[in-house]
C-alpha cells in the first residue's frame, strides 16, 4: 500500500463510526437540530437550570402550598409499641409481621410484652433460600443456562428481601425466640457482605449439581453432596449471624417493663405456640392491588416463597375500595396488618408524610407526568417496595378513608412521627400494593373467592419484586 491509498484508507476508517450511526431510529444531525432549536432556553429556563445545579430537584419541587402542619388525629388507632429498626438490611417483611404478631400477643394478654429475634428468624430464612436454590438448580438442571427459570435462580441466588408468607412459613417450622435469647449481629443488621459471600458459594455449588445431573448421578449423590454444601451454608450463616438455640429460658415483662413470673424453658416451637396460639398458616389471605389484571382471581406466583416445601405467595386481586374496608374492619378491632407500598414515591422524609402533592416535578420539568397505577406498574416505574404495619386510619362522617398511618422499621428517630409515617388516602390508592388481613375481617364473598383455583405467575413480572 503507497502512501496515498494509506492516506485514503485511514480517513475512511475514521470517518466510518460517525456515519454508521447514521441509521435509521438513531439521532441523526438533522434530527439533533431539530430538537434543539425547539427547546431554546428562554431566561426563565436559565435561572431554573442555574438553581437545580445548585440545590436537589427534591427540595425544588417542594410544593409550599402541601408543607403545612400535617394532622396527626386518627378516628381509629391501635395501641402504639415499640419502634424497630432493620439498619441495613432488606428484611421489612420480617419486622413488619413480626410486629403483627407481638401487638397480637399484647392485645391477647393486655399486660404482657414480647419483642421477638429478627436474627434467629433470619437464620432460617438464609438457610431454607439457600436450599430453595440449590434444589431448584437440581429440578432445573435439564435446561440450558441461558433458560429464563435457570437464570432466575443464578441471578439471585439468596437474598433478604420477602413477604409475610415467608413469616407464617419460617415461624410455623422453626417457631420463635424473644430478641433478648438471640440479639442482632452486625451480619444480620448489615446484609450486603455475607450474601455477596453466600450468593458466590452458592452459585459454585449450583454449577456443581448441574454437572453431577449431567453426568447421570443418582438422586441420593445428588441428595448428599446438596446436605454437605448445606452444612458450609449453616457455619458461614452461624459465623455471621450467630447459632440459633435449641432452648432457652425466659420470663415475660408487662408493659411497664418489669419482669412477671418465674422464667420458663422453652424450645422455640413451644415459645411460639404460647406467644402466638398456634400456626398462623391459614388464619389469613394476602389481598393485592393491581389494576392490570382482572379483580376477584386469585394468582399465585412460581417460586416466590422462602422454604422448598412452603407456600408460594398466593393473593386475591381486589379493587382498593374492598382492600380498604377489610383494613379498616381490622383496625377498629385493634389488629394492626402487615402491609407494603412503593414507599420512595413523593414521601417528605423529614415529615414522614406521604402524599402525591407533597412534590411538584411536572410544573419544575415543564412537562407531565401522565401514568395511572396500572401503567406504571407494566413499565416498572412503580411497583412494591417495601413492608409497613398497617396501624391507625382516620375516617370521614361517611366512613370514608381520609389518611392512613404505618409503623415503620427504620427507627424511633425517623421522621418528624417518630418511627411512624402518615399518608394520605389519595397516595395510599395509589402506591399500596398488599394487604395481608385476618380471615375474620374478610367479607365472606371475598373469602369464597380466596379460595378458588390460582392462575400461575411468573416471578419476573414487575409487581413480584420482595419487600425490602
């Protein structure tokens, strides 16, 4: 090659990535043009561009008009407990049925107060997804690894997120221990490191029961090499988040904090059944809100549950108009309800109030923002985020939901409420996602209709995402 066909070739080359982006659908010049000389900055653009650079869209669209004293009546309130706090960890789900529970006990007993083990409970939790994993790989291992159900698994292989079925579920089987016979750990506060870990080893071990599957292994090579991997699950989870016990003594408090009676030894399934009375399985449906699909069916959804041998979540679909009378019907009985939300949409934390005028973004943006609930669900946009107690509502003279009030597990300094957050009945509509209520405040319509055959889901759907 002379120098002039080099010269040619090489203002060829490097003009070739500009024009291969010239296809069409892409942003062409023209097109590049077009889109500027119709967004010119007008003077009061360039004092809005000038004063989001300098302070978050956040405090911009704060609408002053919605930043008033918030009314913190409520008609029908349960009786308060104490905060909690799930630091730096995904396990809502855990503290918001496990303050179900314990107002429960209260409510049952009057007198007496228990606070149970979020880390014994999560133990468990880890070790039953541990094996939820292992053994999926197994039932799947006869489909690539590009299939849709084997990469689900081997995306997340563990994690710490949920749903109440994992409470009912995990608390029938392992039963349960007051906080003080297995407290916290740094692990169980803080999640992230010893599931990056679990999550590797566990992936390794789903390769090997592919291979072992391949290889025409019998069920029990199979069945033992999954107990050993297990037992390396069990001493990094013990490592980290501590052993649980086996037994353990115990005397109840009252409410004033003084201790009643002579302690007890309890196993934690014994504990359980005097705290709680019995399995919570049954006592229950999960009421969902998703105006996507049609109202009165019952879904189930593939894999989503914590234990092999547990239950998936399984819902009735409900107008919000039918989930909000069963909560009301509970809390004037003084039952709080485990309850989740898309929780990051328009909430002022500093106040601890959520409401969908709280924040102004179309009028800051100059443009709108146009999607009903159902639209942003499909897109992803929105979708269930995070579990609360469901604790206080407070009604019009019509019986009508003005605003709502949550028990949350973020701590007792959050927000200006203390550890709780109010919301309005307008983004309770729109950003409430699932209810679990007592079969006794479900009409009995509802409840017939519970009980009908489920339409499978898939988990990969964008409302299925775990609590956290």
């Amino acid at each position: 090659m002379n120098k002039k066909q080099l010269f040619f070739a090489v203002a060829i080359a490097l003009a070739a990535p500009a024009n291969a982006q010239n296809k069409a659908g892409g942003i062409s010049k023209s097109m590049l043009d077009e889109i500027r000389s119709s967004q010119k900055m007008t003077t009061s653009d360039r004092a809005l561009a000038n004063a989001i650079a300098a302070n978050s869209i956040e405090t911009l669209a704060r609408n002053h008009a919605n930043a008033g004293a918030i009314d913190t009546y409520f008609s029908v309130e349960t009786p308060a407990q104490s905060i909690t706090d799930q630091q730096q960890s995904g396990r809502c789900w855990m503290f918001s049925g496990m303050n179900v529970l314990r107002s429960a006990f209260a409510q049952r007993t009057d007198s007496l107060r228990v606070e149970f083990s979020q880390a014994y409970l999560f133990f468990y939790d880890q070790l039953e997804k541990a094996n939820l994993f292992l053994q999926g790989v197994v039932d799947n291992a006869d489909k690539p690894m590009d299939d849709t159900r084997v990469q689900f698994f081997f995306k997340n292989p563990i994690s710490d997120g949920g749903t109440f079925c994992g409470v009912a579920d995990l608390a029938d089987k392992y039963g349960l221990v007051p906080k003080e016979v297995m407290p916290e750990t740094f692990s169980s506060d803080n999640t992230s490191r010893m599931a990056s870990i679990v999550a590797s080893k566990l992936r390794e071990y789903g390769l090997e029961l592919r291979n072992m599957v391949a290889e025409g292994k019998s069920s029990k090579d199979i069945e033992t090499a999954k107990k050993g991997m297990l037992g390396t699950i069990y001493h990094i989870l013990s490592l980290t988040i501590g052993e649980p016990p086996a037994s353990f003594s115990y005397a109840f408090k009252n409410k004033e904090g003084r201790t009643v009676g002579q302690a007890k030894t309890y196993t934690p399934l014994e504990f359980y059944k005097e705290v709680v009375g019995g399995p919570i399985n049954g006592t229950f449906i999960m009421a969902m809100n998703d105006p996507r699909r049609p109202y009165y069916k019952t879904y189930e959804v593939e894999y989503d549950r914590h234990t092999y041998d547990g239950h998936n979540w399984k819902y009735i679909n409900l107008p919000m108009d039918d989930i909000e009378q069963m909560a009301i019907a509970s809390l004037k009985d003084g039952r709080k309800l485990y309850s989740s939300y898309d929780v990051g949409k328009f909430l002022d934390r500093k106040r601890g109030y959520a409401d969908p005028a709280n924040y102004d973004y179309a009028s800051l943006m100059g443009t709108t923002f146009g999607m009903d609930k159902a639209a942003r669900i499909s897109t992803y946009d929105s979708g269930s985020t995070h579990a609360m107690t469901l604790t206080a509502v407070d009604l019009d003279s019509n019986g009508k939901a003005k605003k709502w009030k949550v028990e949350n597990s973020w701590g007792a300094e959050w927000s200006q409420q203390k550890g709780y957050l109010i919301m309005s009945d307008t983004w309770f509509r729109e950003y409430m996602f699932r209810l679990v209520v007592n079969k006794k405040y479900v009409p009995a319509k509802i409840l017939k209709l519970s009980e009908q055959e489920p339409i499978m889901v898939m988990p990969e759907d964008p409302l299925f995402a775990e609590d956290k």
